[in-house]
C-alpha cells in the first residue's frame, strides 16, 4: 500500500498530527497497535486522574467543553474524550496493526505490520514517550518473597499483598502511588531522588493555569538554556482531585508515609537508602520557588496584584529529618516494591539508525536526523508543554508545516 | 528566560569545564578516570599517603608535583599527632569538594564571590569502632557543614549554588551513597 504519510500510534499526539496534516490534504494513515487511547486504556492505574485541569484538554480543532472545566479527568473520561476526537476528526485509523519494522528506502521508508506493509514518503512515530516503565538495576538485588511491581502495572491496592510498600520514585506517580497505598492501610515508605515541587493552587488558581498563561508551558526547545537536562526533569509533583489537594512530600507526612532519600542499593538484603534527602528537597524547594518568583514577576507586568491573592510562598518540606539509611527486606517490614522510576519509549521496532549510544531518538525539536521521518509527543519536544495533551496541537502544526515543505510540491503518493 | 551573564571572576575557567563536557559528551570513554593513592605504614598509627599519577583522557596523567598527606591519630588515643585523623581528611575533603564547586557554579551562573568560608563537623559514637555496641555504626552519624558566603547574589541564588554544587560534588556522592569496596592482600 502506498501512502504520502504513515503516523504510527492512535494516542493524542498521532491523532493531534491526522488532524493537521488533513487540513494539508496530506493523505495518511494512523497505524494502531491496539485501538485509540490505547496507552490510557491498558497502561494507567484506575484511580489516576489527569493533572492537568479540563481546560488544557486541547487538541487541533477540538478541545473539552463539559461543565467542569478546573476538574481533572478521570481516566474512562480522558479515553472518552480522546475516541470523540479520533471520531470528530475522522482519522483513518487502523487498529490492531502493530508496526514491527520501519526500513529506509530509496525516497522513503517501507513500514512493516502483520497486516501489510505501506510505502510511505514520511513516517511520524506518535508511538508515545512512556512505553516501558524503567527499573534500576538495583531492582535485581532484591531478596526472594519480595514482590516487584511497576508504575506502569499497578492497578489498585487490592493488588498488592497485605503489608508494606517500599514505593521509589517520589514524581507523579509515586507520590500518587503512595498516597493511595497509605490510605488503604499499607504502611508506605518512599524513597526520594530528583523530584520537584508543586502547588496545586497559588494565589487561588491552579499552577497549570500559571504556568499556561505565564508563557513557562510555552517554553520553546531552541531557547532554553540546558535542553537535555529540561528533557529529563521529572514530572512535577502534582495530582488531579475533586478536592484540588496538593501531594507533595508534607503532604505525605502528615499522612504517615515514611520519607527516605534514594534506593542506591540493597546489599545482605538490605536497602540502602542516599544521606542527600535534605539536598533533594532543598533543591525542589529552590525550583519551586523559582517557578513562583517567576509567576508573581508576570503577575505583577500584568497589573494582577490587588486583584487575586497576593504573593506567598509554602513551608520548606519538612520530613528530612535523620530518615533511616537501610531497611532490612528480610523482617516482614516490605513485602512489595513499586518502581515509579519514569517510563522509555520503546523503539525496538524501528529499523533505522536514529538512536543514541543510550537508544534514545536524535531529533531537532521532532525533526529525526533520518529525512521524512517526525517525531511526537516526547518530553520537551519543542515547548515545554510538548509531552501533555496541550502540547501536542502546536507541536503537531510546527511538524507539519516541516513536512509539507519538505515533500517540496510532491505531495500525493496515492495508488 | 536566560539572562545575560555578569562578567564575574572567581578564577575558574567555567569555558574551559564547559569544551570538557562537550567533549567528553561526544567521547564518553575519555571519561572513565582511576583516581589513585599509595600509602605507607610508618610506625604506631602514623602512615603517610601520596598521590602522584592519575588515568584519564584515556591515558596516564600525573600531577605537576607529588602531594603527601600525613595521617595520624590525636594523643587522647596515645597516638603522636603526626597528621589529621583519616577522618578529619574525609571531613577536609568534602569541604574543599563542595567549595571548589560553589566556585565553578558561581562563576557558570555569573555570581562574583568575595570569600567563602565553611566549617564542618562529623559527628561519630567511639563505641563502634572500639567495638563496644556493634548496633553503633562505625562512620559517621552525621555530618553538618556550615558556609558563610560572601557574593554578589541573593540569599536564595546562595543557596541554589550551595545545593547545586552538592549535586555535583564527587566526595558528596562517595559520603551519601554506599560504594563497593574491595580490600586484597598481597604478601610481601
Ligand atoms: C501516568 C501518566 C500520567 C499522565 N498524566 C497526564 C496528564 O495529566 N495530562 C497530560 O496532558 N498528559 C499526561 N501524561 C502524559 C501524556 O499525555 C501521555 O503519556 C500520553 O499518553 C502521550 O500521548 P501520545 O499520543 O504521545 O502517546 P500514547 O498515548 O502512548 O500513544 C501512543 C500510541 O502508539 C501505539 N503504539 C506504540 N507502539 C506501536 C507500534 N509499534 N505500532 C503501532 N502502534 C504503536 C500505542 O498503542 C499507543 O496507542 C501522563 C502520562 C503518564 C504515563
């Protein structure tokens, strides 16, 4: 079969991409492992809701209009709203067709699928940046009788053992993770590295809506200082409740989970745990409020103060300290570990030599290195806002814009 | 949101730190460095260490001198004093670590630096070592470092230097996480 363009994925971001590359008349397919919102539907925990608010659930051409437009979705909402797109637009998905090789040739590439394989002029991999949840080594270590579970399994807590969780990864969803653990009467301890801090509501507004109308979402990718370091920053510390609460490690505190620095290792079956949980949170504090500095600074440009609550900042996190530096596996005190160490992308299918010494895509603001070929939906693609729903749309613009030129008056590869 | 940067000179060739890591970045084996000492016994608890050569940049490097550091232990423990207890030289060594390091941050962020001072105090139960509780950990129980800072700079720019050059410090790391050791013997 042939086609100008073959988008591989039916998350958002391929769907984001459909949309702007239909208003082209570039012909295309979405190429679909599993069917739309997959990810959503197979790879979320049930209680996850969105954290971003309802109103920064916008796509090309679409965007939510429910009643609740500072709610966070949950997660059959987020699937529903991401189906009404798909249906709205009328993408041309294929579900259940797994691309299991992407080739070069001569003016394109050959896509491979057990359904067939498509000849394209450009490829999009809209395959998604969390694919495989990532576990450190350390995970090997751990002694026998110790169940090992991952951000990416983990459902609820009736699917854990009774007993102690050991939840590693303090971002957000091992914040989440543990929050939840903690309430259903498994006693929680957490082990922080690099996380950062972030109130749900500042001066009365939720932080996304700062960070939204402050431009910080819209950071672009060629204009920031350290792109690699701000394309590996962890997400912020933040969840999506009724409540609007906040879930930072006070929080987690206050609710009796046990604060420990970063599992650097279990030896005679025992973990031990980093001595650096103080620099840690200084440094998140710091971060935090350097994301404030910077709201209040465009508040005040705008002429806001005096008419929303004035400038204020939060209690330094507080449980750092003396946390213990091991924890003995063997006594009964951990029966499940849960990794939420940050997710990969998978790339295992694609054929092409784009990839880093660490598998990682080499790519210019999702142009890859290799012609005809995009990528979207990664972390700090060309906005910071790149790897939300939110981003997808003017990520998706930019790339097809790129595209087009790129076809140079060719478009149209039909058959 | 970068600013333009202060011309600032606290003696630290941040270009030079910056063409390393870019280099070293392209050539990641010319990273891998072996960091080495020599010590010798010399009589009672009295030993005397030096360095000298170095592996790094993929080849052997050595210093422009030999630097020598004499270890010993106080005369509460019936020792001569010849030297700072090894761990004293530890405490020494994460203090000019993280001072080194404010230096290079402050100058890569644009901060002129007047003096930096830092005190450091570990605190450590004899009754581990001496093996009197074995429940006693033998380093160790915590370290408190204090730094007096004088720099073109607000507080919280301070602080973020002092926290950023703990993230970086290499002695920092070697404290706060475990490290595996291996001790061989060869008969002589
Ligand atoms: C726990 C968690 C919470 C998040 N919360 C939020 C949030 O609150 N707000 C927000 O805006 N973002 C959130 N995100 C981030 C982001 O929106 C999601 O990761 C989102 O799923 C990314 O969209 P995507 O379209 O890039 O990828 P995905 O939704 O993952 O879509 C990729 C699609 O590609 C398919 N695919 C993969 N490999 C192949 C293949 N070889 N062949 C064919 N198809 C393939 C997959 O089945 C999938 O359907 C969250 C992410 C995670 C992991």
């Amino acid at each position: 079969m042939r086609v100008t363009t073959v988008i591989i994925g039916a998350g958002h971001a391929g769907l984001a991409m459909s949309q702007c590359l239909r208003t082209r008349s570039i012909d295309h397919v979405i190429l679909e492992r599993g069917e739309v919102a997959h990810s959503w539907k197979h790879e979320r925990w049930e209680s996850l809701r969105l954290l971003t608010p309802n109103w920064l659930s916008r796509l090309p051409g679409y965007r939510y209009e429910g009643d609740d437009p500072d709610g966070y979705m949950t997660m059959p909402e987020t699937i529903g709203f991401i189906e009404r797109y798909a249906a709205h637009i009328s993408a041309p998905v294929r579900s259940r067709t797994e691309v299991t090789s992407v080739r070069a040739k001569s003016d394109g590439y050959r896509v491979t699928t057990p359904a067939g394989e498509w000849e394209c002029r450009t490829v999009v991999l809209a395959t998604g940046a969390c694919n495989k949840a990532h576990v450190p080594p350390v995970a090997a270590a751990l002694p026998p009788g110790i169940d090992s579970v991952t951000s990416q399994d983990y459902r609820n807590p009736a699917q854990i053992q009774p007993g102690g969780v050991l939840v590693v990864g303090a971002s957000a969803s091992g914040t989440q993770i543990a929050e939840e653990l903690q309430h259903s009467g498994h006693p929680v301890t957490i082990a922080v590295g690099e996380h950062i801090r972030a109130p749900r509501i500042y001066r009365g507004r939720d932080i996304k809506w700062w960070m939204d109308a402050a431009g910080v979402l819209d950071d672009a990718y060629d204009e920031i200082d350290d792109l690699n370091r701000a394309r590996h920053v962890p997400s912020l510390q933040l969840a999506g409740s009724t409540e609007r609460r906040t879930v930072d490690l006070n929080h987690l505190d206050d609710l009796g989970v046990r604060i420990v620095g970063r599992l650097v290792g279990v030896a005679d079956s025992k973990a031990q745990f980093s001595g650096s949980l103080r620099n840690q949170c200084e440094l998140s504090d710091l971060k935090m409020n350097r994301l404030l500095d910077r709201i209040d600074e465009w508040a005040e440009a705008q002429g806001l103060n005096g008419s929303i609550d004035p400038p204020h900042r939060f209690e330094s996190t507080r449980c750092v300290n003396d946390p213990p530096l091991t924890l003995d596996l063997r006594k009964g005190e951990v029966r499940t570990v849960i990794w939420a160490t940050g997710y990969r992308p998978d790339y295992s299918w694609l054929d092409v030599p784009v990839l880093d010494r660490k598998g990682r895509i080499r790519h210019d603001g999702g142009v890859a290195e290799a012609p005809g070929m995009y990528v979207i939906g990664l972390p700090f693609l060309r906005r910071r806002k790149s790897s939300l729903i939110d981003g997808a749309g003017p990520d998706a613009q930019d790339l097809t814009e790129h595209l087009v030129k790129s076809l140079d008056g060719r478009p149209v590869a039909t058959s | 949101m970068s600013t333009t940067k202060r011309p600032v000179d606290n003696g630290v060739n941040v270009e030079h730190l910056l063409a390393a890591r870019q280099a070293l970045t392209e050539t990641p084996a010319g990273a891998q460095f072996k960091w080495r000492a020599k010590c010798e016994w010399v009589r009672g608890t009295h030993s005397r260490s030096t360095v000298e050569d170095f592996f790094g940049l993929g080849e052997e490097q050595k210093h422009k001198r030999t630097f020598t550091f004499e270890a010993d232990h106080p005369e509460v423990f019936a020792s001569e004093d010849h030297g700072a207890t090894p761990v004293e030289i530890v405490l020494a060594a994460l203090t000019s670590c993280l001072t080194g390091g404010i230096a290079a941050v402050a100058q890569n962020r644009g901060i002129q630096l007047h003096s930096v001072s830092a005190t450091i105090e570990g605190n450590m139960d004899l009754q581990g070592i001496l093996g009197i509780d074995s429940e006693v950990r033998n380093g160790f129980d915590g370290i408190k470092v204090v730094y007096d800072i004088k720099a073109d700079a607000t507080a919280e720019e301070i602080k973020a230097l002092v926290a950023q050059s703990q993230k970086r410090s290499a002695v920092y790391d070697v404290i706060t996480n475990p490290t595996n050791v291996t001790v061989e013997v060869r008969k002589v």
